[in-house]
C-alpha cells in the first residue's frame, strides 16, 4: 500500500525552522542558562560577598523561564537557609515563584550585630563599610543568580522570619534603592524603632538616618507580619536585653509596639505610606506555618495559579 504525503512549500518549512529556532533559543536563555545546575532544589556555595562565606538554597519549578519572579529568603536565628527553603518549596512549585534562600554561618555573621541588624554598624556603634555588610547580600544573590539562569526579572521579592524578619524590616530603611518588589518581616526578634532619639539598634539615633529617609521607609512595599500566639520571651543577648523587653515581653506584643510607633509617626508628618500590619491567628513562631499566609502578601498575581 503506497500512501503519498503532501510536503509543505519551501516557505512554511522555513516558517517552521524559524519557529523551532525562536523555541530553542528561548529554552536555553528563558528557562535554565547553561551554567545553571538544572535540579528543582538545591544549594551552591556564594563566593561574591568579600564579607565572608555564604550559602544559597534554592527551588526552581520546571516551568521556571525569564519571566518567573524571585523571592529572596532571609532566614531565622539558627541560619537554617535549607529549611526554610524548604517551607517555601511546594509553594514555589504550585505557585511558579524561585526561592533563594541565604544562608550567613556563624563565622561570617557571628551576632546579631551582624545578621538580625545587617552589620551596618558594629557592636562599638562603628559604621560598617557597605559591601562588606550582610545588607549588601540579597541583591549580590539575586543578580548573580538572575544573569545565570537568564532571567530577565529587575525586582525580588524578600522575606524573613524571626532574626531574619529583624533583618528585613531594617533593610527596607538602610538599603532605599535596593530592587524590592514586596517584603515581608515576619515575628521579628526586636525592632528598630521609627525613633531618631532612641540609640541604635533600638532607635535610629547615632546612624545619620535623617527624617526624610524615615519618611521614604514607611513608602516602601512592607508588611509587618505577627503571629498572633507568639507571646514567648527571645533568647539571644540583644533579643532579650532591657531595652528589647521595653518594647515588649513577646515579639507580638513588640510587633505591635513598633507598628504603633511607626503610625504616630505617619500621623504627626502626615506621611503616606505603604506599610501594613498583618496578625495571623494561631500561629506561634513558626515560620513553616506563616509562610502560606505571606504568599498573597508578597506575590498576589502568583497565588491565583
């Protein structure tokens, strides 16, 4: 039995040539760079910070092309960049987000000097100098990682918890150009208070922040999220010092206070701002359990999917 095939024109097999070409190419630049590990979770050694060594733990979905966002993930005390990760891996594979997660050890960000507060300045009150900062950091992560995978996202999302949501809620006041989309600091340890008379890392007095740049803080994209049933005392040195408990004795009750601080603030300077205040209900500090409430918070457009 002969069967006789009609063979398109020259032109359509060129169209299709043309077509498969544009595909391949947008694979190989869109989805995974060739010097990207292709595997949807894993780690790899950051050797571009000259503060010290650092880790980053990271998912990536399938689908991951050009266009998927970023979240960048600042985790808690004990610097357990995997598991937060991990908190945020099915969510990242349902929703079509990458995580970043940044690990600082202990020999490069040994207090919380260095880690909850960015080591912008020293335990002396000594300014740090910029690119050797923990704040410096995030974006060193995301551009690195952007120009290797071919991404062509400008902005990450950024989230933390705990000593990690200390860090966040300052970094949105000393890093003001830093290409945040939306961040979230989550049952931070303590709070460094919209206050220019209180001494740093309590207030901001002694750090040179002016009025103006509190002014541009409360405008940035950031949500102050509380476990509603995290009323237990911190630990660590500064977390539990006399004038951390003078904030609070829970990090709900100094989440509130720092809120309240920050809305006289927008009241007496008759400030816009786009802060919020988010209380989770039932949940303690536990960052597995508040990252699916922070989703929505960080990426709305990606929560529909």
């Amino acid at each position: 039995m002969f069967i006789r095939l009609a063979l398109p024109s020259g032109a359509a097999v060129m169209a299709l040539l043309m077509s498969l070409s544009a595909l391949v190419s947008f694979t190989a630049a869109g989805n995974q760079a060739s010097d990207w590990p292709g595997a949807l979770k894993g780690e790899y050694d950051f050797n571009k910070w000259p503060g010290g060594e650092l880790q980053v733990h990271y998912s990536v979905p399938p689908t991951a092309n050009a266009q998927t966002p970023v979240l960048v993930v600042i985790p808690g005390a004990r610097r357990n960049a995997d598991t937060y990760r991990d908190h945020w891996h099915q969510l990242a594979m349902q929703h079509e987000f990458i995580v970043l997660s940044i690990r600082c050890g202990f020999s490069s960000c040994p207090t919380e000097y260095e880690y909850n507060l960015g080591g912008a300045f020293s335990a002396q009150g000594e300014k740090v100098a910029p690119e050797l900062q923990f704040f410096s950091v995030p974006e060193l992560v995301f551009t690195d990682f952007t120009g290797r995978f071919g991404s062509e996202q400008r902005e990450f999302a950024l989230y933390g918890h705990s000593a990690g949501g200390g860090f966040v809620h300052l970094y949105m006041l000393m890093r003001p150009d830093a290409p945040v989309s939306k961040a979230v600091s989550a049952n931070a340890a303590f709070f460094t208070m919209a206050n220019l008379q209180q001494d740093y890392p309590f207030g901001l007095k002694g750090t040179g922040i002016s009025k103006q740049d509190v002014n541009q803080w409360l405008a940035k994209p950031l949500t102050i999220m509380l476990g509603a049933e995290d009323t237990g005392p911190r630990t660590k040195s500064l977390s539990n010092s006399e004038p951390a408990r003078r904030q609070g004795l829970s990090v709900f009750s100094r989440g509130l206070a720092f809120y309240a601080r920050a809305v006289n603030w927008i009241s007496a300077y008759q400030v816009d701002t786009a802060w919020q205040l988010n209380i989770v209900q039932n949940v303690g500090h536990n960052s597995k359990q508040i990252t699916p409430h922070a989703l929505p918070l960080l990426f709305p457009e990606q929560e529909e999917k």
